[in-house]
C-alpha cells in the first residue's frame, strides 16, 4: 500500500520521521534561507511538481521547501531501498503524498513511479531519470503539460543526454549534478562518507590495513577513496578513462585492472554507473570472504545473475549482508542487494552537504517556471548564477569572509593588452 494513502497509526512513527527531519534542517541553512523567501514570494504557486528522489530527511525539507513556495507536489522512491519510513509517514503527516515503502519490490516501484506521473506534472525532479524515461516511453499522454525538470545524479544526466542525443527527450531539464556546488561535495564528500558509513554499519569491520578496490575514480570514487584511505585502508583504483587513472597514480594510489586487483582485494565498492564492472571472471579469482558493495545508481553494476549461478547456496549472514557461497568453497559477501549501500544500510549523504545540491534543485526549479517554453527540449546546465549563490549562501551560514576584486584587477583580468 503506497504511504500517501496510508492510515498513520503509530503516531510515533511519524512523529520520529518528524524530529529527524527537523534534526537534519538544522544542518540544511541555504534551503532554510531559500525557504524563507519561498514564503513570501510563493515561486511556484499552484505549479505541479512530481519528484522521484531518495526519501530521506533531507530530500523530507526540499520537498517541504518546495510546499512553502507554493508548489503542488507529490513524492515517489527512486530506490527500492532508499526509503526511510518514518520520513514517508512524517511527509504523509505534512500533507505532501508520498509513494514510498522501504524495500518495495519492483512492481510496487513502477506503480509508485505511475502514481506521480498521475499528478500531471509540469516540472518532474528525478534521480537516476526512472521518472522521465516512464514518462517517455509508457506514459507519453502526459507530456504535453510538462515545462521543464532537474536530474539529481550522474547516471541520470548519463541516460538523459542519451535521450537528448537520440532526439527523443521533448522537454528542457537542468543537470543539477553537473553545478560545482554539486557534485565537488555532494558527490565527493557525500559519497565518500555516506558509502564508508553504509559498509561499516552493514559488516561491522574494521578498514584498517584492508585492500579496499574502489572501481571509477570520478568524483564519487575519489570521495570513497580518500575516505577509506583515511581509515587505514590500502586503496586500489581500477578506471578505464586514462586521465583519471594517471590523477589517481598521482594522488597516491595503486592502480591496476580489475582482474588483477580481484586476486588481492578484501572490499570492492563500484562507482562507475555502468553494468557489469564485477563480473564471473573476477567473482572466479576472489578471496574467500570478499566483500562487494555498489555506490553506483543500479543494482547493474556488480553482475548479481552470474554471481547467483555460481553459488551452491545463498544466505542471509546479517542485515543488508547476504553470503553467496561457491561451488568451491569459497565465500562472498554482498551487501545491500548490490544497491546503494548508502542508503540501503545507513541514512545516504549528511545533511549538511545535501544543503547545496538541494538549494540547487528549488532555484533550478524556481528557474525554469520563470522560463518555461523559453529553453529547448535538452540538458541544460545550472545556470551560473545560481550555482555562484549556492555557494555565497553556504559561505555565509559558514561564518566564512572573503575577498573580492578590486574595479582595477577586475579590468587587469579583462584586458588583453600587455601588462605592466
């Protein structure tokens, strides 16, 4: 049963989803400040808003700072397993109809995914892009009446730019993860805590001096990397994309392929977005008592078919901890059903960095109503501006000062002639 249809009544429940969300607020000042102004001036006053994001306490405040601008919004999971539940029924309690249930399967998923298209949106906000590409291709009756959307996550910029090389998306949509007060911290920062944090509430194990194997070194590799290397893991990288295998050699770390370091690696965590990084070869050469996790979008990117077809048993060992025991003998451990182990396992990135991407979410959305039908039908970059305000804003919750230009080094950097 979807939660915005849900009777709440464990009231303690909602009431915890509450007191989470206002404990996360506390860390969130940029959307607060956005918030503030949103009362007043109501941006999105009356504007059908259908989001499908992680629903976590921080996702619980922009969806209420969305409300406070006057948006008519309704919310759906973008991961069966993303879901906290006392958030859901806080949001239900707040009057914002919520489509999520922790652990949903995945009819319940596309069903809840449905139910926000229903809503006929003129603005979707999605995270890895399930929302728009449903919207596309099973529910194109619903297109007509839509002005614009944000995508939060890269593997979702990946697919969307897909559609918009294809021809195929028909409506503008700002990559809010490409905003530099986006992905340098949220996806670095954010990733590298939160994946850290998944893993160890999962299995309980001790970093130091394991062989950690990080697959990508984009910015979500390097925020795990740095983060693992800091626990006194030996950090290995495997990356296929050679300028960022030469960064990663330069910022001290080993890099080799995957089937060499499959031989030698105690953790696998994958980051790249794309299927199949970890497959039979490598399950095939793995020490006994591997541990793989996936920080990418899908659960694609460790093959968890091949994996099942080569285990004479599958069990339960812990929470989000299953152990596929093989045909000779050996054990491997996957955690979080090869999702997010994030959000599967732990609470996702701290609110204090979701700060900034969901401040660049509600003014990209407040953007695009103030210029709906004036962008075409592609991915659009944050405008600077509004990256450069997110970041003047944190600055300013900070408490940190900083310099500007004098008008004479301003036309000094202008200038092209030669200087003196």
């Amino acid at each position: 049963m979807a939660l915005h249809n849900y009777d709440v009544k464990d009231r303690s429940l909602a009431e915890a989803g509450r007191q989470r969300i206002e404990w996360a607020f506390r860390e969130m000042p940029v959307v607060g400040l956005i918030k503030e102004r949103f009362v007043k001036e109501k941006p999105l006053r009356g504007v059908r808003i259908s989001a499908c994001l992680h629903v976590t306490t921080e996702t619980a405040n922009l969806a209420l700072t969305l409300k406070a601008g006057g948006a008519d919004l309704i919310l759906c999971a973008s991961n069966p397993l993303s879901t906290q539940d006392d958030v859901a029924a806080a949001l239900v309690e707040y009057d914002i109809p919520t489509n999520a249930i922790k652990g949903e399967d995945e009819t319940t998923y596309y069903k809840h995914i449905n139910t926000a298209i229903d809503h006929k949106p003129q603005l979707s906000v999605d995270d890895g892009a399930d929302l728009v590409t449903t919207l596309h291709t099973k529910r194109q009756e619903m297109l007509d009446g839509v002005i614009g959307g944000t995508e939060e996550t890269t593997t979702g910029v990946v697919r969307l730019r897909s559609m918009a090389q294809a021809g195929k998306l028909k409506y503008p949509i700002i990559a809010v993860n490409d905003a530099s007060t986006k992905y340098l911290f949220d996806n670095r920062y954010g990733t590298g805590q939160s994946t850290i944090d998944g893993i160890t509430r999962a299995t309980n194990i001790l970093w130091a001096g394991k062989k950690v194997v990080v697959c990508g070194y984009g910015w979500c590799g390097h925020g795990v990397a740095m983060r693992a290397r800091g626990l006194g893991a030996h950090v290995i990288i495997v990356e296929v994309a050679p300028v960022r295998a030469l960064e990663a050699v330069m910022d001290g770390f080993q890099v080799m392929t995957l089937m060499e370091a499959a031989r030698v690696g105690d953790i696998f965590v994958t980051t790249t977005g794309d299927k199949s990084v970890i497959d039979r070869a490598h399950f095939a050469v793995m020490k006994d008592g591997a541990i793989l996790a996936n920080s990418g979008h899908f659960n694609v990117e460790i093959n968890i078919p091949v994996l099942e077809s080569m285990a004479k048993r599958k069990r339960k060992i812990r929470d989000f901890v299953d152990e596929y025991l093989l045909k000779d003998g050996r054990s491997l451990y996957l955690l979080g059903e090869g999702r997010l182990i994030n959000l599967a396992a732990a609470e996702g990135h701290p609110a204090s960095v979701m700060d900034m991407s969901f401040a660049n979410q509600a003014l990209c959305l407040e953007y695009l109503t103030k210029n709906q039908r004036k962008l075409e039908a592609a991915v659009h970059p944050v405008p600077e501006a509004i990256d450069r305000e997110v970041a003047r804003l944190k600055l300013t919750a900070l408490g940190v000062v900083i310099d500007s230009l004098t008008e004479e080094q301003r036309k000094y950097l202008e200038s092209w002639e030669e200087g003196t």
